[in-house]
C-alpha cells in the first residue's frame, strides 16, 4: 500500500495545477492506497514526471513575470518617487484664470455683423447681463432691452454720468443725484425732479435691477415675480408684468418687446452664465466695460 507520506506530498502538488487537473490527480492519489507494489512503483514514477514538470511551467511562469517587470524599471521607480502633489498634478488640468475662462466665454455669445451704436452698446453690457440673469433666473433679453430704452442706448447723462442704465431711483450706497425725468401720469407726459441712483459701474447697475426683479420691493418681496423665468414661458409674460410696474410708460410692454425683435435679443436667452462666483466675473468684467467707449 502506498505511503501516506508520499500520497500526501502528491496531493500537495497536484493542488498548484490548474483547476481542471487537481480533480485528476487527487482522484488518482485515492485510487492509490490499494495498489500492488508494481503499481506503486508506477505511481512513483508518474509522481517524479508531474512534479518535474510542476516545476518546470513555474520556472517558466516565473520567468515571465521578470521579464515584463524587467521591462518598465524607469516607470516603477519615478512612481515610486512621485510625490500625492505630483500624482494629482498629472490627472487634473490645473484651474483656469477667471480671466481667461471669461474670455473664452464671451467669445460663445452672438456676434452683430453691423456696426451701430446699438449693436456697440448691446455688445458692450451683454455678457453682464447674461450673468446676471443667468443667476436671478430672469431674462437677459428684457434687461438689455430696458437697458437700451431706459438710459437711450447708454448715451443718456444718467448712463454717462452716473452709470444709471436702469433708471433706477432712491439711493445706492448713499449716493443718488436729482435729475429732470419724464413721466407717464394717466397718459399724460409731465415733468418732474427725482432722485436716481448712483452707480460705479453699468455692472453695478444691471446687477441691482437684478436683484430687484428677484427679491422685489420692501414692502412686497414677490412685486416682480412675474419676470422670473420659472413663472414664465417666454420673454413676452415678462415684460407683460412690468407694464404698469416698473415704469410709467403706459407702451413698456411693446417697446420692450419691439427691442428685442428688431435686434434679435431673445438668442442671449439660450446662453447659459458660468459657475463662478458673479461677483468675482462683474468684477473683471467691470473693467472691460470701462474700457468700452460708447
């Protein structure tokens, strides 16, 4: 009968081959414990031949393996010196200058193959007023559009002067500036002194019209919700609502409306603003805007 030593050694070494011939061999070292010495000494002789040949396909497995590792040294070692810093420098882009990412932004926005003062000055505060629309969530195409009628294609002395696109009044902070403006007082044109904001900026000026349009007045936070693109299905509910809200012009609604047709306004509705912080792009935007000469 077979040594239970050898059967042993031989099931050990049969369970380093692949699945499909363990089944084989331990089969084969069950059979083995009543065999005739003649048939032991076979199995022995099958024992010596598997496990030469055990060893012979680790050996080459073996080898393998050195050869690929032998092939890329240089890379396993600089990886191995390779700082977290350096690691993450390699898979992520390093973060645009707000600059740049504003350039390249405006350059997406639509181009007017005429050169006009209106074209010039609706060119000239569109990119701030998509921002910042984009973050009230109105229209940019009323605004530039009430910006163009409220302050006469910005060549107004309230645009000029005191950078009051909007014909906002009241104070802004704690300037304002009295001026003779026009009003509509059951349809008749009167005259009267009032005192408007001051601005810093036409920036400055289309973000407080904004903030107006989404937080309302003191006394009604919801006054101008109907200009909110969320209770709206187009541009023309918004300026609807300002009729009779926003200025006394008994006609806003059609000018505002006429404006945006004629110079295609409603195209800058379908740009989307950047998720940046908009302080931070009407302030390099500002610049630019200054720089502007209308």
């Amino acid at each position: 009968m077979m040594n239970k030593t050898l059967l042993n050694a031989f099931i050990a070494i049969a369970l380093l081959l692949p699945v499909n011939m363990q089944a084989y061999f331990v089969e084969t070292s069950n059979e083995a414990e009543s065999n005739t010495p003649e048939q032991d000494e076979n199995f022995l002789v099958t024992l010596g031949q598997t496990t030469k040949e055990l060893f012979s396909f680790l050996t080459e497995d073996l080898s393998v393996t050195e050869e690929e590792q032998s092939v890329t040294p240089a890379v396993a070692d600089a990886a191995e010196n390779d700082t977290p810093e350096e690691i993450n420098n390699e898979t992520k882009e390093e973060p645009k200058d707000i600059k740049v990412l504003l350039e390249e932004w405006q350059q997406t926005l639509p181009v007017y193959e005429e050169d006009t003062n209106q074209t010039q000055f609706i060119q000239t505060i569109a990119p701030a007023a998509v921002l910042i629309s984009d973050y009230y969530d109105i229209y940019p195409s009323v605004m530039i559009a009430q910006a163009a009628l409220e302050s006469s294609w910005g060549q107004s002395d309230l645009a000029q002067s005191y950078n009051n696109l909007m014909g906002t009044k009241g104070t802004w902070n704690g300037e304002s500036v009295t001026v003779r403006t026009r009003e509509d007082v059951d349809g008749s044109s009167v005259y009267i002194d009032a005192g408007f904001s001051v601005y810093d900026s036409w920036a400055a000026s289309l973000h407080r019209y904004g903030h107006l349009m989404k937080n309302g007045l003191e006394w009604d936070n919801d006054f101008y919700h109907g200009t909110w693109r969320e209770n709206t299905e187009s541009y023309q509910d918004a300026t609807a609502w300002l009729q009779g809200r926003y200025a006394t012009d008994s006609a806003i609604a059609t000018k505002l409306n006429q404006t945006i047709q004629s110079f295609q306004l409603d195209q800058y509705d379908a740009v989307e603003g950047l998720d940046k912080s908009l302080d931070e792009l009407l302030a390099e935007m500002t610049v630019e805007m200054n720089e502007e000469n209308i």
